[in-house]
C-alpha cells in the first residue's frame, strides 16, 4: 500500500507540474509533441489531435514534450533533457513559417521563461489550494492549557499552575500554544501581562520570561527566552470561512516556502546533515504513513512534498527548470543566448549533480529503512 501511495501522490504533483508546462505552451501556440506521466520505455500512448499522450515506465518524473525544442521540460527532476534547438532549424531541416510560429525555440524569451516557470508556479498554486481546502475541513489546534509548570521558573514564581489556560498577554486575547510561545519570545525578557482562567476564576499574572539556550528546527544552538511551562498537548480543531481560509492558506504556503529555502540553504551551509535526504523509499513510507492518518493528513503532504518538487526544481542547476530560466534570463540580459558548447557542457554537469543526488537519497533510505533494522 505505501507504494500505491507514493505513487498516486508522485503521479499527482507530476501531472500537476507538467500540466502547467503544457497549458502555457498552448496558451502561447506552441505546439506539445509528447505529455508524458513517467519516463523511459512508454507503457501506453493515446495520441489526441497533435499530442501523444504516455503513461512510462518509470514514475519518478514525467515529461513535455515541445515542437522546436531538442529535449523536454521535465517534473520531477529525473528524466534525461536534451539540447534545445537552434533557432535557425529543427536539427534536420529548415522550418518553414508556419512552423516557425508554433516553434518553442522561436518564442520571445519571456514566452519561454513562462512556459518553464509555469510547472513549478503549479505545483506552488496546487499546495496553495490544498492548504485552503485543509483549513475549511478543519486545522487541529493545540490549546493554552498548561500541562506543566517547572520549578522555580518565571511562570512557577509568578503562581501559575498546571491545567491553568491562557487566555491574554498584554491585553490581547491568544488561543493557540504557538502563539502564546512565539509572544514569549518576541518578548526579549520584557515583563509580560498574562491573563489565565482557572477553573471559574480569571487571574493575572505579571511574568518575565528569561533567557536560555535552545535548539532551532535545523538543531542549531539559539538563544530564546521562556517561562517554565510546558503545553498540556490539549487539542481543538478550528474551522475557517472561505474567506478566512484564502488568508490561512495564503500565510500556511508562505511559511512552507520559506522553510523548503531556508532547510536547503542550511543544508548548503552543512548545518543540515546530507543523510537527512530522503528518497523514494522515504516518501513511500511517510506516504503510507499519512494516508493511515486520514485523508486530510495525506492532503497535506501532498502539499508540502508540492512545494518541495516546485522550489527544487527552480534551482539554478542544468537540467532543471531553474537551469533553463538561467539560460532565458541570460540571453534576456544579454540578448543573445548562451552558446550551445556551454549548454551542453552544462547539463553534463547537471546530470552528474543530479545522478549523485538520486544515488545519495538512494543510499541514505537504504540505510535508514533497512541496514539501521538489521
């Protein structure tokens, strides 16, 4: 089952991906030769007007296909992209100008870059809209209900108590843990009004929350500052409004962003450890894994693994999309493009990054699922 999982959900953010290549290349009159789910040996083709469409053999990428353009614009960052075509000819002819017109290679280069653009800008816009449907179903919610309260911390000299809810800091009203965790810290160690119910009662209470030494998401060494208590891991689900779930959405995509930059700038830096990369078989599990917690849970792991494939895929390495618009923004800068020797040195250069990362994503799943139960 985890297999037919990561299939359905690699299958998804694909054909999500590369429908964007395509719908933009249509938009723009380009003619689409091959929309392909998978790569290599083709399992089956339908061919409907002048598209053929593919199932292949392997589903950890997929394929389109354009008319003027030697190679393809891929999804999942897997399968082999050959040279673009000069200008001038198709690699076999010269083209005529009919053919010209529904060329890629013979688009303005801003055509281009959108039509590239538009598979990643898909998958973003998928895990956007994921988010919004997540938030009007329900977002489990921890409380401000203390679950703990340690000795002879701020908190505890102050008189809160365990099983205390936070209702207030500073006059404003807070609900959620996260919240309440993120005002602390914002506080710098300034004196905080915290308003708490216990039982019937409304107290207040003035704390000063103090410094200590603590770990980031990433396990680097930070310094933030706290009470002394601890959540009590109590447990509401909140309901959104359309409305309210375009900005919940909105700031949920924004913060999954931002931490997808932030974790591959961290691992550029060699604080995230590589054997933290996950491959296939990773993404099986975790797949199996969500998809047992329940539809919503699998939702958005399709909506964070979304974001992922779309950041990826706009970094600046031949092969990828990012290669691509590297290439377009060059000859858009410099009006002229790059010379054909050096794409193809390139992407030579960019398949062997890329081989060696699919070895090591390979290599760490092994040993994590396997030589580390043996």
């Amino acid at each position: 089952m985890m297999v037919i999982y990561a299939i359905i959900t690699l299958g998804v953010l694909i054909f999500v991906h590369e429908m964007g290549h395509f719908i933009v290349a249509k938009l723009s009159n380009v003619k689409v030769e091959k929309f392909s789910l998978g790569f290599g040996p083709k399992l089956f083709g339908k061919r409907i007007g002048e598209t053929e469409y593919l199932l292949s053999a392997f589903p950890l990428g997929g394929y389109v296909k354009m008319f003027g353009e030697g190679g393809y614009i891929e999804g999942a960052d897997t399968s082999p992209k050959g040279e673009q075509s000069e200008p001038e000819s198709d690699g076999q002819r010269e083209l005529t100008d009919e053919e010209k017109q529904r060329s890629f290679a013979h688009k303005p280069v801003l055509i281009r870059i959108a039509i590239v653009m538009a598979g990643p800008i898909f998958n973003l816009v998928f895990a956007w809209l994921a988010f919004i449907v997540l938030s009007m179903l329900g977002v489990p919610t921890v409380t401000t209900k203390i679950g703990e309260v340690l000795k002879d911390k701020p908190a505890a000299r102050a008189g809160m108590l365990k099983n205390d809810v936070v209702t207030s800091i500073n006059g404003k009203a807070v609900s959620r843990w996260d919240d309440f965790a993120a005002v602390i810290i914002e506080s710098k160690g300034r004196p905080l009004s915290v308003g708490v119910k216990r039982g019937a009662q409304e107290l207040q209470f003035t704390v000063t929350p103090e410094a200590r030494a603590t770990k980031n998401i990433f396990g680097e060494k930070i310094n933030n500052f706290a009470i002394g208590v601890a959540s009590s891991g109590e447990i509401v689900t909140e309901y959104y409004s359309p409305f309210q779930a375009l900005g919940v959405g909105t700031s949920q995509t924004i913060k999954v962003i931002d931490l997808t930059v932030m974790s591959l700038v961290k691992m550029a830096q060699r604080v995230v450890p590589l054997d933290s990369v996950g491959g296939p078989i990773m993404i099986a599990k975790m797949a199996g894994e969500q998809a047992s917690a329940g539809g919503a849970s699998f939702l958005a792991f399709m909506a964070l693994l979304s974001i992922n494939l779309g950041i990826l895929n706009l970094l600046p390495v031949p092969i990828l999309d990012g290669g691509h618009l590297f290439f377009y923004i060059w000859e858009l800068v410099f009006r002229k493009p790059v010379k054909k020797e050096v794409r193809e040195y390139a992407q030579q250069i960019g398949m062997a990054l890329l081989l060696g990362l699919m070895v090591l994503a390979f290599y760490n799943d092994i040993v994590r699922y396997f030589v580390g139960q043996g």
